[in-house]
C-alpha cells in the first residue's frame, strides 16, 4: 500500500462538535431554594465536612 498520506490521526484535527442543545435550557428557571432547605443542605455539609471519609469498597 502507497503511503501517500501521511499517518495522521484525523480524529483530532477537528475541533468537538457543538454540545447537544438538549444541555442549553430554555424555559423555566430553577425554583430558589426555601430558607427551611438552605438550612439543611448547611446542617449536611456540616455534617459532611467533620465526618471522616471512608473508603468505597
């Protein structure tokens, strides 16, 4: 077989195609989050953070 290309992979000589426009959201917004919500997601990350971590068998 004649070589004339050169051994390029072309794959990367293309930049990545546009990200789905499934990821783009139009429309409704996020709902914020209640004062009674805010505290919990706190009291977990407080919990979270003095918590030693532990290993995923």
């Amino acid at each position: 077989m004649s070589n004339t290309q050169r051994d390029v992979d072309h794959a990367l000589a293309y930049p990545e195609p546009p990200a789905s426009p499934l990821w783009h959201r139009h429309g409704a917004k996020a709902r914020p989050l209640t004062s009674a919500q805010q505290k919990r997601n706190r009291e977990l990350l407080d919990l979270a953070q003095r918590k030693p971590r532990t290993r995923a068998a």
